[in-house]
C-alpha cells in the first residue's frame, strides 16, 4: 500500500525527461523540412499530447494534522501542510492539475469540535481544492452548521441526488460542475449515501435522496451531450462495495454507468492497491479509487489525450 | 527572391496551424496510483503558521488539568462491570438528572449505555478535556427514554445475553448461577414490571445503535441536547480524584 516516497520523487522527473526527449525529436525533424516555419510546428507538436492530472482524497474527517510517529496505524502520516507541499509540487510539474475530495471533510479531531469545520474549508481554499462532495457526516452540525461554513470555501460542494428545496442549502449546492483544462472539458459530479438511519434526522432536516444509479445516468448524460465533456468524474459518498445489494456502492455504479471515467470514492475508508478497473455499462474499462481516510494519501490520475492518429487501436490503455 | 521565402514561410505556418487547429484530441492513456502522505514530505510554511493559532488554543483547552485518576480507568477491568463503564454511567446520571429533572419534573431512574461507545482508557495521573475526547470522540447526546416494565425485561435480557460490561448506573442486577435473572432493583427498589421507567442513554442507542431493540418500544424520549462528552467534562470540572470501582450493581451469584 505505502509506497516508498523516494519513488514519487522520481517518477516526473522520468516523464518529463520522456516528454523532453520527444519535443527534441519533433523540433529537428520540423526544422530540417520548413526552417523558419518550424517555430510553429514546434508549437502544434508540443500540443499533441496533453495531460490532465486528478488529484484526490475522502474522508479526512478533520484530520489537520499529521498522525504522530509512534502512532500504532499511521505513524506520521498525513496533515495538511505535507498534503500541501504534495499538491502544490504536483501543481509545478503539470498546471493542468484540478484537486477533489469525495466528502466526510468534518468530524474526528477537535479542531471540528472547536471550530465546527471552519479551518477545514479555510485550509482545502488554501489548497485550491475544486470541488468536493459532501459526506454523512458533513451534516454533523446539522445542514445550518454546513451552511454556516460555506462562506470559507472557495471551491464547489456538489451533489445531484439529494434535493435540498427545502432547507437552507438550496440553491448553494451543484448537482454538477466543468472545468475547461488546456481546451479539455472535465465535468464532475457528485452522488451521496442514504442519510436515513445514518445521520439524525434532526440534523439532516428536510434533504431529500434520490436514487444515485438514477442520478448519475442522467447527469452523466448531460455532461456527455449536452456539456460535451472529455472527462467525466464522479464524486461519490456512496461506498466501495457491500454485500447488502441494496444499498448504492460505487463499483455497482461504475458498472451501470456509460460516460463516467473515473469514480473517486469515501465513505467505506478504503484503502485499495491500485484503484480498480471495472467494465461500464457500455463494456469499456473505466476506475473507481478511494484513498483510505484521515489524508493519510493523495490519489494522483493522469489523464492523456493525443491526436486520434496517434492513438493504439485498442482505445485506451489503463495503468495502475 | 527575399519575399517569396516570406511568402512561402507565412503559407506553410498558417497550414500547419490549422492542421494542428483541426485535430482532435482523444482520451489514449489513463495512469493511476496512490501517494502517501508520508513524514518525508515538507511542511508547507503557509499552512503550518496558519494552523498555529488554532492549535495553540486547542491544545491549551484540552490539555489543562481538571482532575486526577488514582489509577488506570478501564472498560475491560470487570465482567459485568468496569471501572470506566461505572465512571461513565455514574457520570451521566449525576449530570443529566438535574436537568432532566427541571425540564420535565421528572427523575431519572436509571443510566444505560453500551460498552463499546467507551473509545480509550483513562490513564493514571492528569485528566483533561482531552482525556474526554479520547474516551468519547463522537458526538452523542444523552436522551431519556420511557420504558414500560415488559421493556425492562427486555433490556435486562439484552444485558445478560450480551455477556458485555454495559455500563449501568441506578440499578442493580443479580444473576443467579445459570445466568438467570435473580433479583433486580432500581433506584433501590424492588423491580415493578407495572411501572414505567426513565432511562437516561445515548442518541445513538435510541436510533438503533448496537441492536439495542428494545429502545423501539420507547414510550416517549427526551432528548436533553447534552453531549456525553461534555458530561463527563463538566465532572471532571467537578471533582478533583477519579477513582471509580468494580461494584455488585451487576453480578452473579457463584
């Protein structure tokens, strides 16, 4: 699971090099054929393959700060300020980079129960997180207490299948949100669990749920035709798996789904090997990834597109 | 001459611009991993002094002595009752029945919590808020429920099936050698099982927590909007020595 951080280190020095040495190539071959007119074919070349990275976490829970060394399961891992350096460093290697988090930002250390989420939105602003979805336990001081801390972020709470009209979210949270990232369109959306039997009902007030499956078919097919998006992401609470089929998860989700790329997952704190590739319902190979819980990681999914002419004839290729 | 190659230049620019206008881009390759967050990575300056503050404070309400534990509190110490488990049920007892009592006029006849909602020990020495967080992380509220005596039943049959240190307070069960209900007294007196009692626990138990069933045949419940874990703050405010023990307000008769 853990793996060595010297080996982050290196991996974009790698790709970068990979990158460099193929602008070389096409520069020379450019300017031996139309000499001063190679500048702009240098240009057109570097554009040809491009890449968006996702970066990702779930289920924080308030966890600010690093776990302390002689901690029994995650000896100094995580905090904010490391999660920071990670990010912005990630940032410097590809600016195309956008930033999620798949929800239960709130509840677990004092700093919650003391500032009652405040510092938590303030640091993931900070962070220039770009959208998050909201867990169980965002509700944990009631949907006012949610409220009152949307004023600190900066980025987007999104969520399409619970129907707020009635409380005093409404109109403050997107069903969906899309970003244009060097020309290509990322749209994310978010899906929540049941709060039935999970959250008081005092707290959740008059939030509505509505079928995730449901939700997320039609909000991926917005996204797909009438947004026109390249990427398509999930955000969801719902859960990795369970035995009870009942109940919505995510892998069962990536299986009914046909435009979503990737499901960012929480809730169960799952910690995966490698995120898994699940067949969609339209039998192409897409990921579901969930990070564990309490930052103790950072999912990282590069995204790369090229000239249709470049591309292998067996569509795309998934490495994890 | 000079002009035909500008000329030549401009077109074979404008083309290959275009042609690299027009082609569209494609998904070809998705790379995924994982990485830790790991104690090798830096601080960033910015947020660590932006935390500061806030921490500063926290650690200095959490951490300033309250009170003294004698001994080392734990919820494993005793069979049918411990040591933390008493602490706790004594605990919410004492500080929920005044104010049950001026809300409703009413008295609290016993406590009934759940062993598993005890998060840590309680360590020998110093005992701060922080002590309370750790022992009571999550954010459950005291409710009183109205239960009649056949429901009663049920919660005693709960607490010998579980074989579980519960922690109760205000009353007093005997078992005899076969696990059988021997005697049980609440408040001190006989168990009447026309009578209806009030039974101060958790939120989290009322809405079904722990397969504590017999919660659903509530009469009525009164939430009192008091944190667990502010009682047990408020106590520790209160006095100054911890030093709860393993009593007979469950036991069996060997």
């Amino acid at each position: 699971m853990v793996r060595h951080p010297s080996r982050i280190k290196r991996t974009p020095y790698t790709l970068q090099h990979m990158e460099r040495r193929k602008f070389l190539k096409n520069v020379s071959a450019s300017t031996a054929l139309v000499g001063l007119g190679g500048f702009s074919l240098q240009s057109c070349a570097l554009k040809a393959k491009k890449k968006i990275t996702i970066l990702h976490t779930n289920d924080v829970h308030s966890h600010i700060d690093a776990f302390p060394k002689d901690h029994s399961q995650f000896p100094g891992l995580g905090g904010l300020a490391k999660r920071a350096s990670l990010v912005d460093w990630i940032r410097k290697e590809n600016t195309n980079t956008l930033l999620f988090d798949a929800g239960d930002i709130f509840q677990g250390t004092p700093y919650f129960n003391f500032y009652g989420g405040e510092l938590e939105f303030k640091l993931m602003s900070m962070l220039k997180y770009d959208a998050a979805t909201i867990g169980n336990h965002d509700f944990d001081n009631g949907i006012n207490g949610l409220y009152a801390q949307l004023p600190h972020a900066t980025f987007e709470l999104i969520n399409a299948n619970y129907d707020f009209s009635n409380t005093v979210l409404d109109g403050h949270i997107k069903p969906y949100k899309t970003y244009l990232v060097d020309d290509i369109k990322v749209g994310v959306y978010g899906v929540g669990i049941e709060l039935e039997g999970l959250v008081t009902k005092a707290l959740y007030k008059e939030t509505g749920y509505l079928n995730p499956y449901e939700i997320a078919i039609d909000t991926e097919k917005t996204l797909k035709h009438t947004e026109q998006c390249d990427i398509i992401v999930c955000l969801s609470h719902l859960g990795y798996q369970y035995q009870n089929i009942r109940r919505p998860y995510d892998l069962e989700l990536a299986s009914k789904t046909k435009y979503t790329d990737l499901i960012i997952g929480g809730h169960t704190h799952t910690f995966l090997d490698t995120p898994t590739i699940v067949k969609n319902g339209a039998s192409r190979n897409v990921l579901v990834n969930q990070v564990g819980c309490f930052g103790v990681n950072l999912g990282r999914i590069d995204f790369y597109f090229d000239n249709q002419k470049n591309l292998a004839a067996s569509g795309v290729s998934i490495k994890v | 001459m000079i002009l035909k190659i500008k000329h030549f230049v401009a077109i074979i620019t404008i083309e290959i611009f275009s042609a690299c206008q027009n082609q569209p881009q494609s998904l070809s390759e998705i790379k995924a991993k994982q990485l830790p967050i790991s104690d090798s990575i830096s601080d960033n300056a910015a947020i660590e002094a932006f935390v500061r503050p806030y921490r500063k404070r926290i650690d200095a309400v959490l951490d300033s002595t309250l009170a003294f534990a004698s001994k080392p509190i734990s919820k494993e110490d005793g069979y049918y009752n411990s040591t933390a488990g008493n602490l706790m049920a004594d605990i919410v007892l004492q500080q929920a029945s005044p104010i049950f009592k001026q809300r409703t006029g009413k008295e609290i006849d016993f406590v009934l919590l759940n062993h598993g909602g005890i998060r840590s020990v309680i360590s020998e020495g110093p005992v701060s808020a922080r002590t309370a967080y750790e022992v009571m992380p999550f954010e459950n509220s005291i409710a009183v429920v109205e239960l009649s005596g056949q429901s009663i039943l049920a919660l005693i049959d709960y607490l010998i099936a579980s074989k579980r240190a519960h922690p109760v307070s205000g009353i007093q069960v005997v078992l005899n050698k076969n696990d059988e209900l021997h005697s049980l007294k609440i408040g001190g007196k006989a168990f009447d099982i026309n009578q209806h009692y009030w039974v101060a626990t958790s939120d989290y138990l009322t809405n079904g927590g722990d397969s504590m069933v017999f919660f659903k045949d509530a009469l009525n419940i009164t939430t009192v909007d008091y944190l667990i874990r502010n009682a047990l703050i408020d106590y520790f405010k209160r006095v100054d020595t911890l030093a709860p023990i393993i009593d007979d307000r469950f036991y069996k008769i060997e």
